[in-house]
C-alpha cells in the first residue's frame, strides 16, 4: 500500500505539478487552502504533509501550528515562494522537516521525502 | 507769614522804633524808660524765636504778635511824648507787615487799635481837640487806607504766589505724569520687543513701501543677517528674498492674509532654504504701520527628514518589491520548471498537451506580473490619446466576465480622451475587485453621467464592503486584503487615473456594499 502525501496549496499548477511527480510512489491528497487542509488532516491518515504558506482560508503557518497540536511527529515539508524571518521562527518552533523555497526542485524534493518516509 | 520773616521784618520795627524814640522831640537818655520798652519788645521777639514754625501759620498767634507791637509802639509814643512827632509813622509800618501776615479782616482789626490808641494818645496829649483836626483827620484814615491797601496788595501777591504754586505743583505732576508714560512706553516696547523676539518662528514686518520695520532673531538667522541691519534696510535691496516681498506685496495690494505658503528663499549667505510663510496685511491711516506682517519657519529640518523618511519608504517598498515579486513569479517559475523537467520523461500525448498548457499559463502569468511591475514602476503617463467611448469599453469588458450579473446605464454617450489599455486595465482590476468582494448572486452596477469637466463611472457592487481601517491604506502598493491578492490592483487603478489627469472616489458601507467613482476628463466639442 502506497504511502499518503497531502499537497496544500492554493496554486492549482503547484499541486497538479506536485501530484503528477509523486504519484507513481506515493498516494497524493490536495487541498487547496489550510481549512481543508486541517479538516483532511484530521480525519484521515497522512505520512507526509507539504504545505505552502500565503494561502486563503487559513494561512499555512497557522494550519501547521494547529496540526503540530494533534501530531507532533508528522513530517511536514513546507514548499514557499519567499522565507521571512516569521517563518524560520516557526520552523524552529514547529519541527518542520525541511523548507524548500519555490521554484523547487522535483528530484530534490522526492529525495527529502524518501528520506523521511521511504516509499 | 514764615517765622524767620516775621522776625526780621520786628527786628526792623524795633530798631526803627528806638531810632524814632532816640530823635524825638524829648530825646532819649540812658535812664528812660523807652528803653525798657524797646527791650520787653526785643524780648517778645527773642521768645517768638523758640515758638515752632507750625504754630504762625495760625491766625490768632500772628494777630496776638502784631497787638503787642501796635501797644508796644503805642507805650513808646505815650513814653516819648511823641504825639506830635513823626512817630505814628510807625503805625504804617506794623499796618503794613501786619497785612502781609495775616487776612484783611486780621489787618483791619489791628488798624481800629492802632487808630483807637493813636486817638486816645493825640486826646490825652491835647484835651478837646477837634475831630477836625489836621492830625485825626489825616492820619487816621490814612491807618485805615493803608491798611486795605495793603491788604489789598498783600493778598493779590499771596493770589499770585498760590497760582504760581500751583502752577509749579501742575509743572511737577505732568512732568511725573510724563516720565510715568514714557517709562510705562519704554517698558511696554521692551516687552514687545521681548515677546518677538522670544517667538520660535521668524516674525518679520515691513512697511508697504518695502522698508523692514521689525525682524526677530530667528527671521535673522534664516535670512543670515544681523538684526540691526536688517531693520531699516529694504528688503527688494536683499538679494534672494523677492520671492518673499512678492508673497508680502500680494498680501498688501489684496489686505488679505496668505497662509501657509511654501516658499524658498535664498538668505544673504547664498543658502537656498525652504520656508514655510504665513502673511497678514497691517492697514492704518499712519502709512508708517501700513504693510504686513510675515511669518516664518525655517523647513530645512523638516524637508531632511521627509527626505530621509523618503529614502526609508523607499527602502520599504523595495523590501516589499522583492517579497512580492518572488511570490508572485516563484509560483509559475515553479509550474514551468516542474512541468518541463515531467515533459522530458512522458509520452502520453494527453499528459503532454497538459503539461505544455501548464508552461504556457506560467509564462503567460509571469508576462501579466511584468506588465502590473511596468505600469506601476513608469514615472511618465503612457497615454496615447485617442476618443474612448467609455460605454463600447465597459461592455467588452463586461463581456469576458462570466457568472456575474451587470447593469450598464446612464448617459450613452461618455466620450473620453484616453489610452485604450489603460482603461482596459483600471476597470478590470476594479470591477474584479469588487466581484471579489461578492459572494452570492454577483450584481454590478455601472453609471455613466457627466458632471461639469468630468465624464463620471459609477461601479456599484453589493459586496462585502471595505473597513474604515483599509479603506485609508487602499491605494497603497503590496496592501491586500485578499489571500491571493497582489496588492498591486488599486495602486495601479490610481496610477492610471492620476495618468488620465483623474480623480478616484471610493465609499463603502460594511455589509452594504462599495461604489467606485472614477472622474475621467470629457473629450472637448
């Protein structure tokens, strides 16, 4: 059984691009803000979370503040355009798996996330 | 009388009286009693010495003095036998002091008692004489001639002295009322001078004919000038300062004020600084306070500090210039780089055709950003006039929107001279705007109609409304209130207005609805 990676983004290309690379070893969830990210999140089952940060409804620090409640040992990626210095804070606050900043690069991010999850 | 005086003036009659004593017609030897006399006289004025000043201005101790010399006299005649001689001559001489010393009614009394004495003196010396006889009939009336006459005289000397007196005492008073007013001028003048000169701000008054009449240390310093130079001196004579005769001329030939005037002046020292300037005409009848009074702030400070506050938001916008732009184009950077590594390992044509539309949408995406970066950077207006008719516009626009319900009326005719993609531009961001803020049964409203210069676009929705929080800070770059928004939109709907020569308006109720008023310039018949 494939493992389960949920996408949030609010950018439709980001989470096409994402599910279109991932799928073939991993089963990919979207969500397209952070409320359905955090309702997903919350009944289902997740090995992986890559989330972005500018989005409506939710913003994604918030959702991975919120999450991390629930879930402490989650691996979460966050896939952004721009790091502010608000968001090293939360990286080092929220135990973030690793923080790519956009354009991100496909062969990178699926190593990182064998690295965390495996296949 | 003084006391010193009426002394003197007895010393005189004593001595004139033991002279007359001594040549009378029975002589004088050492033994005669005359002398006893002439010594209890000399006595009556030893004892008046040590009488105090104060007790001779009263009537009845004068009076009492000059009764003890008419008897006094009066016993030196009978003593001397000297009834016929010129004796009673001295009679005049106390008539006569007597007068100076006292009122008329005082003088006249002591003539009754000379003459009753001189009368019983003459009667005892010869028994039954005539009333007509030369000596009572002269000499007697004469006491009493002599007696108003100088009494007369006596009290229109002492009318003219009081006069005189009180002449001096009205000299006196106004000379103390005039040093009073002029010390109270000088003082009030120091004051005056002290509160200009005290004032933070550059006072400066000039007569209409240019002359400076007063200038405070702080106008000095701006001017770069020494205050006692500048006062006096013409100011069309001070090379750099016409610009601030030409605001203080304009305020005189109105006699209106002028507020708040920005000006710049260059000070004696060739420094360019700018001021701010306030003027107020002074009008008088007195062409030496006719002018205006002009004051001054130095704005040297104040302009380093909007220059360097500025330079900051400058810095600031280009901090948020940055975080933007690598939003905004990082995202479709990502779907372009993403989708063409994907293409180069796919050969399903379906997969392919998506990934290549994916591509197309990022560049076409990052183009737009571009195009928002340009129009928002361009410092000169890009409009290359043409006729617009504003209601062909709207409906094209109109027409590329789906979902949305609109209602174009008013006036059908809104021609306009403008630049077509600009416009195309400014009512697209505002009308997404406002379909944003909807979100049920999307309904806008779009009026045309004139108003004088203008050709007036209403846009109407019956959105969500904006704060009274965000709708001060709506126009500026990178604010948003949207997740997705760029921040971009209203600051680029101004530029284009501000380019068209334009004006904005936008009122909006929370929960109501906004309307977006745009002035745009009517084309000219």
């Amino acid at each position: 059984m494939k493992k389960r990676i949920l996408v949030c983004d609010d950018e439709e290309p980001i989470r096409l691009l994402l599910n279109e690379s991932l799928q073939d070893s991993y089963e990919v969830v979207e969500a397209s803000n952070g409320r359905d990210a955090l309702s997903l999140a919350a009944k289902e089952h997740f090995d992986l979370i890559i989330m972005d940060i500018k989005m409506p409804n939710v913003h994604g620090l918030e959702a991975i503040e919120r999450i991390r409640t629930r879930n402490d040992s989650i691996p979460i990626i966050i896939c952004s355009a721009y790091r502010s210095m608000e968001d090293d804070i939360v990286v080092k606050t929220s135990n973030i798996s690793a923080f790519m900043t956009k354009p991100i690069d496909i062969k990178t991010l699926k190593a990182r996330i064998f690295e965390l999850i495996g296949t | 009388m003084k006391k010193q005086t009426l002394l003197l003036l007895r010393f005189v009659l004593i001595l004139a009286t033991i002279l007359l004593m001594a040549y009378s017609k029975s002589g004088l030897d050492i033994a005669s009693p005359g002398y006893v006399v002439a010594l209890l006289y000399l006595l009556t004025n030893l004892t008046l010495y040590f009488i105090p000043e104060t007790r001779f201005s009263r009537p009845f101790i004068t009076f009492g003095v000059f009764l003890v010399d008419v008897v006094a006299i009066s016993v030196a005649i009978f003593l001397t036998q000297g009834m016929q001689t010129d004796f009673y001559l001295i009679y005049f001489l106390i008539i006569f002091i007597a007068a100076v010393g006292q009122d008329i009614r005082g003088s006249i009394l002591i003539a009754i008692v000379a003459c009753a004495l001189y009368g019983w003196l003459l009667y005892r010396a010869n028994p039954g004489v005539s009333i007509f006889n030369s000596a009572i009939l002269i000499r007697i009336p004469f006491l009493f001639i002599v007696a108003l006459i100088s009494s007369y005289w006596s009290t229109e000397m002492r009318r003219q002295l009081k006069s005189k007196k009180e002449l001096e005492t009205f000299a006196h008073k106004l000379e103390d009322e005039v040093t009073r007013i002029t010390e109270k001028e000088t003082e009030l003048r120091r004051y005056s001078e002290t509160v200009i000169n005290s004032v933070a701000s550059g006072v400066i008054a000039v007569r209409g004919d240019g002359t400076i009449t007063t200038v405070n240390p702080e106008a000095a310093r701006v001017m770069g000038c020494k205050q006692d130079k500048l006062t006096g001196s013409n100011i069309e004579e001070i090379g750099g300062l016409a610009v601030l005769w030409q605001k203080m001329k304009k305020s005189i030939e109105a006699n209106k004020p002028l507020e708040r005037l920005q000006i710049s002046i260059k000070n004696t020292k060739n420094k360019t600084i700018p001021i701010g300037l306030s003027v107020s005409p002074m009008t008088s009848s007195n062409a030496k306070f006719s002018g205006c009074v002009g004051i001054l702030r130095d704005l040297s400070e104040v302009k380093e500090l909007e220059e360097k506050l500025k330079h900051a938001e400058r810095l600031s916008y280009l901090g948020k210039m940055a975080s933007w732009i690598a939003h905004e184009i990082r995202n479709p950077l990502t779907a372009i780089d993403g989708f063409s590594q994907l293409l180069a390992h796919t050969e399903n044509k379906k997969k392919i055709k998506t990934f290549s539309d994916e591509i197309h949408k990022g560049a076409k995406r990052i183009n737009h950003i571009i195009e928002d970066i340009l129009t928002f950077a361009r410092t000169k207006p890009r409009v290359k006039a043409s006729d617009i008719d504003l209601h062909k516009l709207m409906t094209q626009i109109t027409e590329t929107i789906p979902n949305v319900k609109f209602s174009i009326k008013g006036d059908e005719n809104p021609i306009i001279v403008g630049e077509e993609e600009s416009l195309k531009s400014l009512f697209t961001n505002i009308i997404n705007n406002s379909i944003d803020a909807m979100d049920k049964n999307p309904m806008l409203v779009i009026d045309f109609h004139k108003r004088k210069q203008w050709v007036v676009t209403e846009i109407i929705d019956n959105g969500k409304g904006i704060t009274e929080e965000d709708l001060k800070k709506l126009f500026t770059p990178f604010f948003t209130t949207k997740s997705r928004g760029t921040g971009l939109g209203l600051a680029i709907v101004k530029k284009i207005v501000d380019d068209h020569s334009g004006k904005l308006e936008i009122e909006s109720e929370e929960g109501k609805g906004t309307t977006c008023r745009i002035y745009l310039l009517k084309k000219e018949k």
